[in-house]
C-alpha cells in the first residue's frame, strides 16, 4: 500500500498532477515527460484544493506565506486559480485524480503552482502533525532583536502584511508616518511601478528601502534597485524572510552591485571550507529561477550571483547540505539542476553556445 507523501499516514488513493505549460500564442504543454506526480490522501487532496480556494477568497486562516488574491477576482481561464494573476510566459496545469477518473483541473502561476506541490510533498508541519526545529511559526526561531527600529510600510498584499504587523509586534519595531524618517522602509512592488517611483522620491535615503515583489513585478523591483534600494524579499514573505531583510538591514550589509538577469547581488564564491549549492541560469528566466530560489529558501540563507550562475549558502552543518539540495530542487523543479561546491574546489569549467 501506498502511503500519502503529504501527511505520511493515509493511504494515497489520490493523485496530483502537475503538468509544465508555456505560451506559443497559446498554452501548450512545455513537455510531456516534465510532469511531476504526488500520491496523496482523499484528506489532503480535498485540502490541498481548499487552500487554492481559501487563497482566491482572502480566507481569514491564511497560512504564512501563503498567496492571495488581494482583491482581483478570477475573470479569465489564463488566470491563476488562487492569487488571480495572468501569466505571461510560464504557468501550470494541476490536476486531481482519484484512480482513472480525473476530478478537477486548475490552472495555475509558476509561484502558486511550486508553493502547492511543495505542500503536497510535505505537509505535515503546515497541518500541525509535525514540528521542525527553526521552522516553526513566528517565534519558535532565535530572531533579531531590533526593538525601536523605526519602520514604515506600503503593502497591500494581505498576507505580507500580517506578517510585516506579527514582525512589528513581536521585535518592538516603532511604526513611523514618514518614509524619510524611518530606519527601514518597507514596500511592495506593483506593475505601476510604485517602488520605484517611491525610491526615486527617497534619493539617497532609498538605501535603507526593502521591497516586497511578486513574480510578474520585475520590472519595478530593478528599477528600485537601480535607485539604490537596500534589496527584496518575495511576495508571500515569512517572518523569518522579512526579519532577516531587516537584521541585514541593521547592520549595514545590504546594497551593493545587482545582476541584470537575477536581480540578485553579485559575490564572489564563499570563502573558507564552507559547503554551498549552485545551479545554472537558464537563458532568459533568470528573473523566475531567483524568485523561486528566493521564495523557497529560509531568510537567514545567503542567495548571490554568483559564478554566473545563483549560489546559495545555507545555514546548516556540513552534513545537512544534500537535505537543503533536495529541497530546493523540489521547489524549482526542472528549472535548474542543483549542484553542491565546496568552496575549496575549482570552478568547474562551462561551455555555452548561443544561438
């Protein structure tokens, strides 16, 4: 018998489909050996679906992290079932089938589409049968102590925004009225370009400027950037994402030079005998690949450019690194393959060709 992947106690009657599609004047399959399959429970199949709905309908027992619609409301087939977005280039076909018969089929954005699957193939913490050390709910992590900082926020999306009050709450942070006078200032990035334009109005005080950014907002989050923002966390955030901008924040670590493709700031290969992962950047989804990377990782995990490729530096012993790969991979899927360096080896040589 096959037990369920999601809570690892009933027995997978279920299964979850979920099948790459891009866009040539239509959606089409991207491939059909790309699609990736969860055995699960009748429970969990019925509650994976439900929190596609609860993130469509701004449901007030949202989980961290999870997305939402913020207002928009599910008009055409191309949008994404929970957060009503329309996807440009890349996107996602679910599908929910309980032995031959299919029971319903959603279409979904990369970014709703990798958070789902990562919940089908674990879910036994978000469903309170489990608990991991430093992962837990707000609190259950050594965070920063930054009481009297003085913030100032502008961000619609619900979910960011609980998390961004439980943060101010939690560390003493000071709410300020004025984005000149504050410590740090925190916003969302919007198709019409409102981190930027903020970032523009701030000048030099931009530096202390952290951005919250949805996938389809690259744009503004670049310009801010350019503007001389101090960086970005995804849309949905977790507490520990958003307390960890604001520690690097503190200490004056953020800033610096920008990739063009990721948006990610520039390193060079850690030093020392440390353990970190690489993978390629796909020509041009740079932009896609670092988001994801960025929405999966924990905050307190470097993410760089690095190498010409991303790198990511996790917070774990030596011993853990295959576990932090297998996860990332899991959430990027065939995006990139997932490489693990030490920082001791050479470079391994690449040789691209274009055209």
């Amino acid at each position: 018998m096959e037990w369920c992947r999601c809570c690892e106690e009933g027995s997978a009657g279920w299964e979850l489909a979920w099948r790459p599609l891009r866009r040539y004047r239509r959606w089409l399959a991207a491939g059909p050996d790309r699609e990736e399959r969860v055995e699960v429970c009748e429970g969990c199949a019925r509650w994976l679906a439900g929190l596609v709905v609860d993130a469509r309908g701004g449901g007030g027992s949202r989980l961290f992290g999870q997305p939402g619609a913020n207002g928009r409301h599910l008009v055409f087939d191309d949008q994404c079932a929970a957060c009503c977005e329309s996807p440009a280039e890349r996107a996602y076909a679910v599908r929910w089938a309980s032995g031959p018969a299919v029971r319903g089929e959603l279409f979904l954005c990369t970014a709703c589409a990798r958070w789902l699957l990562g919940l089908a193939r674990s879910g036994r913490t978000v469903r309170g049968m489990s608990e991991r050390y430093l992962d837990g709910a707000y609190g259950a992590w050594p965070h920063p102590r930054l009481r009297g900082m003085r913030t100032w926020v502008r961000v619609r999306e619900a979910g960011a925004a609980a998390v961004l009050a439980t943060a101010t709450e939690t560390m003493g942070l000071e709410p300020c009225e004025a984005p000149g006078e504050a410590d740090a200032v925190l916003v969302e990035a919007t198709p019409a370009g409102q981190a930027r334009a903020l970032a523009a109005s701030l000048g030099p005080a931009a530096r202390r400027m952290v951005v919250l950014a949805a996938l389809g907002c690259r744009a503004d989050v670049a310009g801010a950037l350019e503007l001389g923002a101090a960086g970005w966390v995804t849309v949905p955030a977790t507490p520990q994402q958003v307390t960890a901008a604001l520690a690097r924040l503190a200490r004056g670590q953020a800033g610096g030079a920008w990739d063009p493709a990721t948006l990610l700031p520039v390193a060079e290969r850690p030093g020392g005998d440390r353990t970190w992962l690489w993978m390629p950047v796909p020509g041009g989804d740079g932009w896609e690949l670092a988001w994801l990377v960025r929405r999966f990782c924990r905050g307190y995990d470097t993410v760089t450019a690095t190498e010409g490729g991303i790198a990511v530096v996790p917070v774990v012993p030596p011993a853990c690194i295959g576990r932090v790969r297998e996860r990332l991979q899991e959430a990027v899927g065939g995006a990139a393959a997932i490489e693990v360096r030490r920082s001791g080896e050479l470079p391994a040589r690449r040789f691209e060709a274009a055209g």
